[in-house]
C-alpha cells in the first residue's frame, strides 16, 4: 500500500511539473512579433517632454515554479505632437533601476533577483544601462479582440544593444496639454539575446525553465 502511494504521489508530482513546463511554453495572446528594425520617424509637432516622476514600466516574469514582478524607470523621452496625434516620440529605460516588488525589500532574495535580473544573465544592466524605443509610426485602432487600446504604435526597441521593430496596441489620449499613453504586451526575451534558462537553448531544466516570453506594463505621461 505504501508503494502504491508513493507511485501516485511521484506520478502526481510529475504531471504537475509536465503541466507546468507545457505551460511555460504556451503562445501568449498578448505577444508581439519582432522583426528587423525600420526607419523612424523624425521629431514633428509641438514636442511633449516625458514626466519621468509620473512614467513606469512594470515587468511580470513568469517560471515552471512561479513569477516575479517588479518595475523599472522611464529615464527621458519625448514625443512629437500633430494636429492632437502623436507623430513621433522616442524614451529611454534606465536598466539599472530594475526593481523586484513580489518580494519585501528585506528579504535577501529581493536584492539577489534584482542582481541576478540586472547581470549578464538577462539584461547586463552594466554593459547596456539604456534601453530604448522610438516610434515609426502611430496607426488608429478600433478592434474588438482589443477593448481599451485606442491605437496601435510601430517602433524599434533597443535591449541589449540588439534593435527590433515591434508593433503593440496602446491607448493614447492628448488632454489639457498633457499626453497619457498606456501599454500592455508580452515581447519574447530570447529574440533580444536573453537566453538563460530557456527550452528553446538549454535542455534538461526541469522546473528552472523560465517562460521565453515576459509582460510589459507602459504608463507614460508627457507634457509641453
């Protein structure tokens, strides 16, 4: 008897860690394609100053095992306004400001993620402390599959020194002189050289795989 439930204890655990690892290389709705970087358009229009102290990014990692969340600072940008549309605009992410929020600040495995976030593994913060995207262009959006974005927003995203085009929906409103844009969209990490720990590169990882694709969260807020 005892044999049989350890047989279905060890069955059990197996499936949940086949499920797990199944699911960490499941499509996401919300990714984006990542193509070979297009030419951008030039500043234009009146030219709003991004609010770095009301703009953020959040990130969402996901494993076999669990996620992790957590925010990064907007460090400039600006954007360029045309008859009440945005026409152009650019910003930068100061990669060295990575910061974990699943777990408090004075647990040890708060500042190990963060370094372990910010080293060569995944964003070489030292190397490459900017991240960057600028606009090709902003296109009108009215899809049902996408309730809350009123626009979609073609650019290049620059992560570790290496440029693709990405194209994600966004809501943009211009009202009494100030811009608000919101973003929400999954970009696969491996396409911009961030390979640790993926199925895609490494073989045998069990529940240390960790998912190729994660979320961003824009919230950006621009002014005159």
């Amino acid at each position: 008897m005892k044999n049989f439930k350890l047989r279905n204890l060890v069955l059990i655990f197996a499936l949940v860690i086949t499920i797990g690892i199944t699911g960490c290389g499941e499509k996401s709705e919300k990714k984006v394609t990542a193509g070979d970087s297009k030419e951008t358009a030039g500043m234009k229009g009146q030219v709003y100053k991004v609010s770095t102290t009301e703009s953020l990014v959040e990130w969402l990692g996901k494993k076999v095992t669990g996620q992790h969340n957590g925010t990064i600072t907007i460090k400039s940008g600006e954007f360029g306004i045309d008859n009440g549309k945005v026409s152009s605009g650019k910003f930068e992410i100061d990669m060295k400001t990575i910061k974990v929020l699943d777990i408090p600040e004075s647990d040890a495995s708060n500042g190990k993620l963060a370094g372990h976030l910010a080293s060569d593994d995944f964003f070489a913060s030292e190397k490459f402390p900017v991240s960057k995207f600028e606009i090709s262009k902003v296109e009108s959006l009215n899809d049902p599959n996408k309730p809350g974005f009123n626009s979609n927003v073609t650019g290049n995203l620059t992560i570790r020194d290496v440029t693709k085009s990405i194209t994600f929906p966004a809501n943009i409103k211009i009202e009494n002189n100030t811009l608000n844009a919101t973003a929400d969209f999954d970009i696969d990490r491996t396409e911009f050289g961030l390979k640790y720990g993926s199925g895609k590169f490494f073989e045998g990882l069990g529940d240390k795989m960790i998912n190729d694709n994660f979320n961003i969260k824009l919230k950006i807020v621009a002014k005159p």
